[in-house]
C-alpha cells in the first residue's frame, strides 16, 4: 500500500465532506453522541462505519481479535464503562464475523504465543458448548455455530458488568448479537433471546 495516496485519500475526503457542509468538521468537533456501541473483530474485511451504513459521530467502536470482551481486558472494560455512562448509548452490539481468523485459530491445537491467552477465551466458549458443537459433523458449519456462540458468550459477558447491569436496571439498555457474513456482504442478526438468558446470568453474575 502507499502510504502516501492514504493522504491524497484524506484530502479528497475533506473536500467531499467540506462541499456537502461547509461547517462539517466544525459541527463534528462539537462533540459526540452516538447511539450505539459497536465491538467487532479487527479483521480488516470487517469494517464497522462502513457495513452498517452510519457516520462519522454514529457509533462508538471498539476492535479486537474475535471481538472478545474478556473481563479483565481493561481496553474493553473502559470502552463499555464510557460508553454506558458517559455517552449513553442505548445500544450495544457485539458483531462477529464468518471465517474469523482469530476463532478458526481457537478450533486447532496450535501453540501460538502471546495470543494463547486471549484465544483461550474463545476455546472456553467451545468447552462451555461442546456437546452442541461436538454434535456437528461438518466442519465448516461447526466454525461458524463457533462463531455465533462466541458472540452470544460476549454478550453475556457484556451483560456480566455492573455498570450494563446498573443501566439496564435504571434507563433501559438493548444488547444485540450479530453475524456479518464476508461471503455475501450480510449482517445477521442471531436474535437472541436476552430475557432467557439473563434469568440464567443474573443469578450467579449479579453485581447491582
Ligand atoms: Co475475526
């Protein structure tokens, strides 16, 4: 890639932006208040603004391999304390990915260095429903119910602080899990059943 061109990118953006609205970048250093709190995969086929169609100021976003949400991850935990408290956001979304790297990797017994820790969260979710995915023989669709399984346990551990727990008691917070399929460019919401699943978290994770 060059590096370069990412500045003449940048300045055909500005000026984009600056015909539309001459006082775009002034209204966008105001301040933000963005509605949903996005955390994805850092995969790069996997934008957040981009596949979801909003804007600047739209979601406030965090990234990491398999879009974990690991409760002693400080980067994660921060993100959703500021998120729920100071910005508000009335709607969290933790968007996995098909053929993510980061799960495939979490299927093979592979010694992987740094990384064996973080993924060690994600072969959890494999032990947590291994007679489920014991019981699929395809291999391909075993990775991707993986996939779908480790973004309803990040939910659940979304749900597991106190400070969602706290807001979800109080004002009212909405927690969604979705799929976003690289083979056909769709988001896909796992719809899940948040109520059930909370009689089950609450009573052992509840903090508030
Ligand atoms: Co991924």
């Amino acid at each position: 890639m060059d590096i370069k061109q990412i500045f003449k990118n940048n300045q055909k953006w500005v000026q984009d932006k600056l015909n539309l609205d001459s006082n775009y970048f002034k209204n966008l250093s105001e301040g933000q208040s963005p509605d949903i709190l996005y955390i994805g995969c850092s995969d790069s086929r996997v934008t957040a603004e981009e596949l979801m169609g909003v804007s600047p100021g739209e979601a406030f976003v965090h990234r990491n391999i398999a879009n974990m949400v690991p409760n002693t991850d400080l980067s994660v935990m921060s993100v959703i304390d500021y998120a729920v408290l100071h910005l508000k956001v009335n709607h969290i979304v933790v968007c996995g990915h098909y053929y993510c790297g980061g799960v495939k990797a979490a299927m093979q017994s592979q010694d992987l260095g740094i990384l064996n820790p973080w993924l060690r969260n994600i072969r959890d979710v494999y032990r947590t429903h291994r007679v489920e995915l014991n019981a699929i023989e395809d291999e391909e669709q075993k990775y991707r119910r993986l996939v779908e399984l480790n973004v309803q346990e990040q939910c659940i551990n979304v749900i597991k602080t106190a400070e969602v727990q706290r807001v979800y008691r109080d004002r009212g917070i909405t927690i969604h899990g979705w799929v976003f399929d690289i083979h056909s460019g769709e988001l896909v919401d796992l719809k899940i059943d948040f109520n059930k699943i909370l009689e089950n978290v609450m009573e052992i994770y509840r903090l508030d």
